[in-house]
C-alpha cells in the first residue's frame, strides 16, 4: 500500500474511534457549573485510562493492563496534585503522557478533578497517605 494511503486510513480509523468512544454524552455535571470544560476535556482525554463517573469514564477495561491510570472515584486529587500529574506524565512519568493538556486547559481538567476525585467512597485513598 501506498504511504499516503495508509496515513489517510489510519487518521479515519482513529477519528472514528475518536468520536464513537469518548465524548461529551456520559458528563453527569450540568453544562452550567464551572467545572463543566474540565469534565468535557477528562472524557476526551483522560477516560481511555481513569474512571472517574461524573465525566462517564470507566477507565482501562482491562484491569490487568499495564497502561491504566487510578480509579479516581475511590481517591482524593488536590489542585496542585492534578496539575502535577498533568504537567508530568503522573508521578512516575513511565505511562502517562506529560502536558496531555496544557495551559488553561490544564488549570480546568486539575480544578476539576480535585473538585470530583474521591467523591464515591467514605475514605478516598491518596497517593500520599494523607487523610483528605
């Protein structure tokens, strides 16, 4: 096959599942609170790997994978936590990409985050050991 025809084939494929899989449709916030846009870019960018149900991720589907980022139902994020994590590729930069959004962007999905993770459990899990 040709290059040219293989590129073109590959970016419709990965359209396709661009736009089949992730998305605004499972966003359980309403599209009037604030941290609406942190939800809509988590379910674009974040829920390949992270669960996170009020922006209807279900994260990796096989647990068992090496490439699967924490359930962030059942722990707590911080605002600076996030940020890091998003600025650095998590913490320990082996698996997720680093400024997987950046700027504003990233400010928003950090704002968000902290402002959802743990929300499902009595005693959310961090990283750090702290208590929430």
């Amino acid at each position: 096959m040709r290059p040219a025809l293989v590129t073109a084939l590959a970016a419709a494929a990965a359209f396709g599942l661009v736009a089949c899989g992730f998305g605004e449709e499972g966003i359980s916030i309403s599209k009037d609170d604030p941290s609406y846009n942190g939800a809509v870019l988590f379910a674009t960018r974040c829920s390949g790997c992270h669960t996170l149900s009020v922006a209807g991720s279900q994260g990796t589907g096989n647990r068992s994978a090496r490439a699967q980022g924490p359930n962030l139902d059942q722990r707590t994020e911080t605002y600076q936590d996030a940020l890091f994590a998003i600025q650095n590729g998590g913490f320990s930069g082996a698996i997720m990409p680093q400024n997987i959004v950046v700027g504003a962007e990233a400010e928003a999905l950090a704002r968000f985050v902290a402002g959802y993770a743990g929300k499902d459990v009595e005693t959310p899990a961090r990283p750090d050991g702290a208590s929430p």
